[in-house]
C-alpha cells in the first residue's frame, strides 16, 4: 500500500484489533482508511474541524477504548495559533470511521463556567483533494496563511503555549488491572458484561498533564501543569439535543449512551485577575525564583511521551518532555475512585 504522497508525511497510525483496516495520519491533518485484506483505499478526509479548512498537524490517533464498537478514532492535531492569554481551541476530536462524521470534541476555552457553549454538530468531514495538483495548490495555500499567522504573531511579541496534545495514552481502567498499553486495550470485548469507563491521558506543548475520565466526565482532571496563581478549571459537556450539564465535586453524572448524536466536553479555565502590573513584563529576578519552585513540580517544556504503569504502585504515570526530564508520578485518588 502506498498512501498518496501529496497528502503529506505520514504521522500517526492506527489498526484495529481484527487488523482489517488501518487509519493512516498525516502532516498536512488527512486521516486515510485502508481496507488491509484487499489494499484498497477506502477514503479520505480532512480532520480539524476547528481549522477554516487550513492543514492541522495530527500528532496521535488511536481507537476509542469504551464507544464506538471498535470504529471510533481519538485523534490529536495541530491548533490554530491563536494570540490570547490563554490558548483555547479543539484538543481532542472523535472520528466516525464508517461514516467519516466528527462524534465527539474535547476543547478548552477562557470564561465563566455557567457561560453558554455553541451546540455540538454531526459534522462529515471534507473529503481530501485526490488529484494531486489541487492538493498541492491547497497545501501551498495553507502554508502562506500560516507563514502570514506567524508573522502577525511575532509582530505581538512573545505568545504562551499552545494546548496542542502531543502525547495519549487510551484504555478502559485508568490504575486498574484492565489498563491496557495501547496495542492490546482493542483486545477487550465489547460485549462484555464487566463496564468500562474508558480514560484519556493526555501531555500537551504547555506541560500539562490531563486525565480525562470518559465513563464520569467529571472525575476528569488536570494532574500537572497547574500554576499556584491560577484557579482549576470547571468541565461541561454538551448533547446534540442541547442538553447541557456543568459537572461539579457534588454531581457525578456516567454517560453510557452514545443515542444523544454529537457530543462536546469542554474544559474551562476562569480569566487571570486583573492586576495594576499586568501590562509590564515580569522582572527576571522573578521569573528565575517561579522556575525554581516550580521546577520539581511541573514540566517546563512539551510533554512528548506518556506510559501508564501499575507496579510498583496502582495509578502510576511516567512522562517525558522535550528537554529530556523524565517525571515519574503516583495518582492518590486511584484508590478511592476506581
């Protein structure tokens, strides 16, 4: 099998547990699925509903661990680059492999925790260009309208972080015997009476960490990242039949249908308080003794590798950033939660 070149460098690649098709990732943000038995391009489409129809990176792309029967794919890619003070924007999308059809959306954004957020939508993805001079007119397009953020974004001056998700990790239990490394998690039946929740751990390019539990959203949580000065964020999701739920410490809610059609979970974290020095730059003094205290805590870099483990205690993470820091980290609510 050869996929087409014009859809740019392979990134990411997924198969299913029956090793009858393979999702293919690329560059330029075109998920391909190949029938593997016959060697058949079955289609292709754009990913990065998010994007205005500009090329977004894909990064990872797995099988959904708990929806879906084996045909729903977690993908990561590339944001917009995006001049706020905070990133916001998609994180993570869920893909419909039969139908080509965005399922799910997990997104952070800046604001009020009861601030309404747009209704979720069945959304098919574009098919990818086949010829190959209209998708290179297209890709050199992209590139231009990139080039031309980055100008714009130099010309403001230094910019945070994206929330861009560089390392995922999926299973069905997070801490539990039933964690599966990534190969082997599709091998669980789907008919099987014993429920599984399904997680989500995440590392992103702004150093932080995200459990996201996807049987009780509101158990969701980020586990490193999180400065002092800033408050936690709060977690809604959202139905296509617009029925909203803002998920609290007092409210647990487990979804386990998939009937409600499209579905958003967004992360919301409140707007930094506003101070009489917000629009002078941190003295350097100060920025040295923050690094410093922060420095055992939190990674100071892109999170580019994540592995799950659970000996010699349940609920353990090992992480590794770009610098080449490698943290390993012991999750105490484990036990009261699983």
């Amino acid at each position: 099998m050869e996929n087409p070149r014009h859809y740019g460098p392979i990134t990411s690649l997924c198969i299913d547990k029956k090793r009858a098709w393979i999702v293919v990732g690329t560059s330029t943000g075109i998920l391909t699925l190949w029938d593997k038995r016959f060697g058949l391009l079955i289609r292709s489409w754009h990913a990065g509903a998010a994007s205005s129809g500009k090329s977004s990176r894909i990064y990872q792309c797995h099988i959904h661990p708990s929806k879906g029967r084996g045909k729903w794919i977690v993908v990561t890619l590339e944001s917009p680059k995006r001049s706020t003070d905070r990133p916001s924007g998609h994180l993570i999308e869920v893909w419909d492999i039969e139908k080509a059809m965005l399922v799910e959306s997990f997104t952070t954004r800046i604001g009020s925790a009861t601030d309404p957020i747009p209704e979720p939508r069945d959304i098919i993805g574009v098919e990818a260009e086949t010829s190959p001079a209209a998708a290179i007119a297209a890709l050199v397009r992209s590139r231009q309208q990139k080039e031309d953020s980055d100008r714009r974004l130099k010309d403001e001056g230094l910019q945070p972080p994206t929330s861009d998700i560089r390392a995922l990790v999926v299973g069905s239990d997070f801490g539990g015997h039933s964690t599966a490394p990534r190969s082997e998690f599709s091998q669980l039946d789907p008919n099987s009476s014993r429920p599984s929740r399904g997680f989500l751990l995440s590392g992103s390019d702004d150093g932080k960490i995200r459990l996201w539990d996807l049987g009780k959203f509101d158990r969701t949580s980020v586990l490193s990242g999180v400065e002092n000065d800033y408050e936690k964020p709060s977690y809604r999701y959202c139905f296509l039949s617009t029925v909203c739920l803002l998920l609290t410490n007092s409210l647990h809610s487990t979804l386990t249908s998939n009937d409600h059609g499209a579905t958003s979970f967004v992360e919301t974290w409140p707007p930094q308080p506003a101070s009489s020095s917000a629009n002078r730059p941190p003295q350097r003094i100060s920025l040295i003794t923050h690094s410093q205290q922060n420095l055992l805590n939190n990674h100071r870099d892109v999170i580019t590798a994540l592995a799950c483990i659970d000996s010699p205690f349940r609920g353990g993470i090992v992480s590794g950033d770009r610098t080449g820091m490698i943290k390993i980290w012991r999750v105490e609510q484990v036990d009261s939660t699983s």
